[in-house]
C-alpha cells in the first residue's frame, strides 16, 4: 500500500456566513477574503505538516494545483513541492498535478518536474490533470471543447521531451518548437511514474491503461459513492485484457482519527463542516463549461465531483458524512475497518489521505495525522501480498541521497581550503 | 422551413430552406435555430431563405476540424458554395452575425447586402459582454430577452427546467452547440474582427434591440463605425433575441437592403 498525506491547501478564514453572502469559493471568490499577511502563517504551517506527515513514514506528500480557488491556496504545487524536495527525507513528492494544458509551452513542465526529480533524489510522481472546468477553462481562458486536444499534445510532448536523448523539433497544433532539448531531464528513467487524476470518462481510463499510468479519482464524497465508476475503470481493465494490479488505481479520502468515535465528532465535526459547506461552495454556472467534457461522458452520467448530492452537502449532518463515507473519521479501530472496506472494495493500492480537512488547526491535524500513522497505517500495510514487487506506479528514489541543508556550519579557513586542494599559497 | 442536408469539404451541413424570392442566407446564433423561427417565417414571405446550422447544432453532425475563426468563416464560405449560391443577401444574429461580418470581410467582393442583428465579434473593456458559458439555464430569460416572463416560455416551451431527463437533454445539447460555439466565443467572444472590419464593401443595415442585456447596444457603433456606410436600426422594447421577440420589425430592417 501506498499512502500520500495529502494537503489541498484550504484558506481557513471563510466567514461564517460564506454561503449565504457569497456566490462562489472558486473563480469569483471575493479578493477581500484572502489576507496576505495571515497566508504568510498558513502557508508555512501547511508545509510544515507535509513535511511532518514525511517523517511518521508516509509513503507520500502530496500537492495539487488549483487556480483562484478558496479550497486550495496552490495556485503553483510546484512551488510547494521544491520545498518538499528539500525538507523531505524519504516520501515520494507527489504534485497531482500540473495542468498541462495550460502551459506555454509545456516543456516548462517536463522541465520542473525534472527538476523536482533531481533535487528530491527521484521521488517524484507526476500528476497529470486535464484540470477542473473552473480551474482550466474559467480561470486560465481554454476554450472547453478543444482542452482535452490540447491536453493529448502537451502529454505527448513532455513524454518525448523526457524520453528522447537528443534534440527534435516537434510541430504541434499547439506548440511549434523548433529545438526541444530539455536541460535538466529526470533521475527516474524512463520517466517519474504518472498518475492521472480522473472523474469517470472512458477515454481517460484508456489513456491510463495504454500509457501504464495509475488512475486516481480524487472525490470528495468518498468511497461508497466512488464504488460504480471504480467499478466502471476495473471492467475496462478487464476488457482490455491487462493485469487488476491494485496500483494501476488511487483514491483520495478524508480520514480523522481520534481516540474513540465520539471524540472524533467532537474534536472534527465543525472543521468537516467548514469544508463541506463553505468549501465547496462553488457556483454551479462553473462547473462544467460546456465542452469540456465529453458527450459520451455525460450520457454516461457521471456527475461531476463537485456536484453535490440533492439538497446540498449543508443538510448533511456528521453521522450521515461518516456513514455514507464522505468522511472516514472515529477511533483507529473504525478507521482501519472503513479503511479496508475501501481499499477491498475499490481494489486500490494508492490511497491520498485528506488529513487536513478545511479550517482544522495544525494541532489537531497532527494528533489525527499520528494516529493514523501509529495505529491504522501499519495494520494496513499487507493488503495486496501478490503485488507488493508492482513497482509501475511508484518511485524509484536514488539509493544515496544527499541530506539538504548539510553544509558545514562555517566557511573553510584559507588554510583549510588550501590542505583539501593541496594548492600552495 | 423544410431540413435538408448538402455535402461540405468538412461534413454534411443540415440547413433550413423556405420560401421563395431572392437568396438570403441566415447565420444562426449560439442557441441555434428551429423549424419553427419566427424570423425565418417573415424573411420567407419576400426570400428564398436558408439557414445552415454550425456543424453540431441540432443533430447536425459534428466538425472536429473547424477550430478557430478562419476554419469557421471558411466553412461559411463552403456552405454558400455547397448550396450554389452567388451573392445571397447574408444576414447573421449574434454569433452568427460575427461569422457573416468575418466572411463579408475576408471575401468583400461576393457579399454585396450584409445584416448583422446583434453581432459578437467585438468586445469594450467599459461594458464587457456577459459570460454566456457561466450562465445557468434559469438566468439565460433575463439576460437575453426584453420580457424575460414571455422569454422563459419562449426558451423552455412549457418544459419543466427542473426535470432531470430535461436537464440531461439540454446538457447535452449544450456541450455539443455550446462546446462548438466556445471556439469562437469562449472565454471572450473576439477574435480580431475589429482589425477586418474595413474591409467589408457590403451594403450593412445593423439591427439591435434596446433592451439587449447580453451584448448592449453601445457595440452597434462599434460596428456602425467600422463599416462604411453602414445603417443602425435601433428596436424598442426588444432584447438579445430579438429574432423572436421582433422578428417582424427585423425582416423589414432587413428589406432595406433590397
């Protein structure tokens, strides 16, 4: 099992009665509700819980992107992760993703995610979002219905820029470069793994299957409402005739750990609120411009994640969250049975904890976060046996890295310099 | 209005055809065009009319190839020729007048009458268009009609907006008509139009409606101004779908071309 502590980044100062005077948390948000000055503390606080989250033994740390979004104050996840590549010893550096259709030209990206590679020792895993409507087409102007286009360039030309050992000139729709030679390339060869995060088209889990990518539905309802469309990914698996290695798959999940049950609801309830209700409070004129998704995809009726069910995630109180599995929260014992029943169920071997769940302080965030580690993560370490040796979808870290930050803590003395040099004055 | 198909370079175009008289050719907006429009039936009494549908409008087949604005105007173009038309009367509304006054520039000596109802294709930063792309259904009434009452049983036609089998229609619907639009008109609907306009030689009336809260009618000068010798007829009491809500007051705005 694979599991990356996960941070989205949320701004904790949305007022109480967000949702009744204000139309969206994501494209139009209110520029008066971010204070600079408070980001200064929160931004250094939420690394340094990811940075935390890598010495309890989590498998990963992992950022995402979004764009003028009150969920997720990471506009650029690269950013984060160079800090990660340096305060982190062991995880995998897991950036879901960088949009790649938004980059002009997106050799830019094959180039910083080499360079996260390189610095972090090869513990890179590179996400590859096509990117939420709001982000990708309201945010950053693409035109919807040529996006996914777009998209299937930028991807064909980062892969040929990784891969391809000398210069070339690639002639794209989109992109005309004459001299494609990236400078730095990635440690992990031939690539750092990909994952690609999905919301239930056909076409996508065909791009995984073909390219050996691992499909990750990032939801936030959880895992009993992802059943049908993970069920919708393993039959295509099937059909094509490919191994059901659980890591072909992830999931990410709201996991809060206490003590027993009832602490949990008393110590988390008002923060899962937060996000559910003021989160996600996303007008719904940004949901899905018309275009961006496939007509197939919505015959198929997949609804978009950020669809809340009827009525609104407002009605829902905890004990219907953490039951119908929105939330996994309560004692490690809970937990770990929901936790199982999960990964059982939805055969997936990467699992992206949301352990910061909206305005949750970094205290609480890391009694939960040790808990998890201490009393559930272990107990579920063996759950696919006869994959364990998979290593398709995860990191291949250099064997010696260097420490960051290990200088010594003076400069040489001259003579110093001269002895190690055996230069004569 | 009758629906027939001709063959294109690009796909089979379905069009409209109707009427008799000289040929006009109507260029339809972003929310399509039926059967049953208002506006066609006047323009029919005086014209041969057609009107193409944009490739994925109706269940007109789709273009994946037609990208940007020149792959539009051209297929405009294509349209004209597919149907054997030479210097038809050109009449577009909104998107659709943006493609005519593209097509009337880039190819000045084969138009010789251009209308244009409430065209895009132009954009100010003092009075921005509003975002037709993050409009919900139930908001489309006041933005786009001068009664948005008699606008929303015009828009639904008695369907119930909050049904879910509708909704997944009108989804659908709109990723494939939408989705086609946004080419040329997502997330700004300019595409440089201003740049071209002088070429234009057309005799141009120019027709908008007062109350157009979509695209309002300051832009009228912006084409007035662009367009030597062009003629605004200014509606009253009449929207962005003026096509609906005024077509007789259109059609004869429309005569004056001859």
């Amino acid at each position: 099992m694979k599991f990356t502590w996960f941070n989205l980044m949320p701004w904790p100062y949305l007022p109480d009665d967000f949702r009744e005077t204000h139309r969206s948390v994501w494209v139009d948000i209110d520029q008066k509700l971010f204070d600079p000055a408070k980001s200064h503390e929160v931004y250094n606080t939420y690394m340094d819980l990811l940075e935390y989250a890598d010495t309890l033994g989590f498998d990963g740390v992992g950022v995402n992107e979004h764009h003028q979004n009150g969920y997720g104050i990471m506009p650029s996840p690269n950013i984060i992760a160079a800090g990660l590549a340096r305060r982190t010893k062991n995880a995998a550096v897991v950036v879901l993703g960088n949009s790649i259709a938004l980059y002009n030209p997106p050799v830019r990206v094959a180039e910083e995610f080499a360079m996260l590679d390189c610095i972090s020792g090869g513990r890179l895993v590179a996400g590859f979002p096509v990117g939420t409507s709001m982000d990708t087409n309201y945010c950053y102007g693409q035109i919807p219905s040529l996006t996914r286009e777009k998209y299937n360039e930028a991807h064909e030309l980062i892969i040929k820029a990784w891969t391809t050992r000398e210069p070339f000139a690639f002639n794209g729709r989109y992109n005309k470069l004459r001299h494609v030679n990236i400078w730095p390339r990635p440690i992990q060869q031939p690539h750092p793994p990909v994952h690609i995060p999905g919301g239930g088209s056909v076409e996508t889990y065909d791009f995984c299957i073909d390219n050996t990518y691992s499909y990750s539905y990032l939801s936030f309802s959880g895992y009993l409402r992802a059943q049908a469309l993970m069920n919708g990914y393993w039959k295509r698996v099937e059909e094509r005739g490919v191994d059901k290695s659980p890591y072909r798959a992830g999931f990410a999940q709201t996991i809060l750990v206490a003590d027993t049950d009832e602490e949990a609801e008393r110590l988390y309830s008002e923060h899962v609120s937060y996000f559910y209700n003021r989160c996600l409070h996303v007008y719904p004129g940004f949901a899905d411009a018309p275009g961006y998704r496939t007509i197939k995809t919505i015959q198929s009726g997949a609804l978009s994640q950020y669809a809340p069910p009827t009525g609104g995630y407002s009605t829902l109180s905890w004990k219907e969250l953490t039951e119908q599995g929105h939330v996994i929260a309560g004692s490690p014992e809970t937990v770990r049975q929901r936790m199982e029943e999960l990964i059982k169920g939805l055969n997936v071997g990467n699992i992206f904890c949301l352990m910061h769940v909206g305005d949750m302080p970094a205290d609480k965030c890391m009694y939960s976060t040790k808990l998890f580690a201490e009393k559930v993560m272990p107990k579920l370490r063996n759950m696919f046996p006869d994959w364990d040796h998979d290593n398709r979808f995860w990191t291949q870290p250099l064997k010696d890295r260097v420490t960051a930050g290990a200088l010594p803590k003076q400069a040489p003395t001259r003579e110093e310099l001269m002895k190690t040099y055996a230069v004569e004055a | 209005m009758q629906l027939k198909t001709v063959q294109t370079r690009h796909v089979p175009v379905q069009y409209l055809q109707g009427g008799s008289g000289p040929a006009l050719v109507f260029l339809h907006g972003a929310g399509g065009v039926t059967a049953d429009d208002p506006l066609l039936a006047e323009l029919a009494k005086t014209h041969t009319v057609y009107a193409p549908l944009i490739p994925g409008y109706g269940d007109s087949e789709e273009a994946p190839e037609i990208r940007d604005m020149l792959d539009f105007t051209l297929h405009g173009w294509d349209a004209v020729a597919a149907l054997g038309l030479t210097d038809p009367i050109l009449v577009g509304h909104s998107m659709g007048g943006m493609i005519a006054a593209e097509m009337a520039a880039i190819a000045p000596n084969d138009v010789s009458r251009l209308a244009l109802i409430a065209p895009a294709g132009l954009w100010d930063d003092d009075h921005p268009i509003a975002d037709l792309f993050a409009t919900l259904p139930y908001e489309m009434p006041e933005l786009l009609f001068h009664d948005a009452e008699v606008g929303t049983a015009m828009l639904t036609a008695g369907r119930d907006l909050t049904d879910p089998n509708f909704l997944q229609t009108y989804l659908v619907n709109n990723a494939r008509q939408l989705g086609m639009a946004g080419r040329i008109l997502f997330p700004i609907p300019e595409r440089g139009l201003s740049q071209r306009l002088y070429r234009i030689k057309a005799k141009t009336v120019i027709v908008w409606g007062d109350s157009d809260r979509l695209i309002p009618p300051v832009y009228a000068h912006g084409f007035k101004k662009g367009i030597a010798g062009a003629e605004l007829v200014s509606i009253p009491e009449a929207g962005h779908m003026i096509t609906l809500e005024k077509p007789g007051l259109v059609a004869a705005a429309i005569a004056k071309l001859g």
